[in-house]
C-alpha cells in the first residue's frame, strides 16, 4: 500500500519502497499496490494512480527493472524467482 502523503515523504528523502522487491513464480506470491496518495506514482513496469490498486501475478521468472518515485535512489528491480 501506499499511504496518503507519500510523495511529500519521498521528497524529504525517505525511502518508502526499497529498491528491490523478490517474488516466486506460482507460489502464492502476487504483487499488490494500492495507492492512496494524492498524487500517481511508477514502480517499475507498473503506473498506478492515485486511488487505483493494481495486482500481477508472475507466469514465469524474469527481472523487471524501472523508475520508482518511491525511493530515494529512483528505481526498482522486481525479481521474480521460479
């Protein structure tokens, strides 16, 4: 989840998210984001906007690599492990 006031944390330099999320292939492990800031937000591959949630479940092993406006150092590496 991403709470409302996010983005201002963010700015002041507080990481929220770190820059590498592990996942299973097949397992129970579904990627879930719900945003509740004010303002919309990337992880990797993933544009959520504000008040939207989003879910993806992996088919198959792979490493998503993209911009994160939720931390600090501004990307993110999703691995998904099979």
């Amino acid at each position: 989840m991403i709470p409302q006031g996010t983005y201002d944390l963010v700015r002041r330099g507080h990481d929220e998210l770190p820059s590498d999320i592990r996942l299973r292939v097949g397992g129970r492990d579904t990627l879930v984001i719900r945003n509740d800031d004010i303002v919309d937000h990337t992880i990797g591959p993933f544009f959520i906007r504000s008040g939207e949630t989003i879910r993806q479940r992996f088919t198959r092993a792979a490493v998503f690599q993209g911009v994160c406006s939720l931390n600090d150092v501004g990307y993110v590496n999703i691995v998904v492990e099979g």
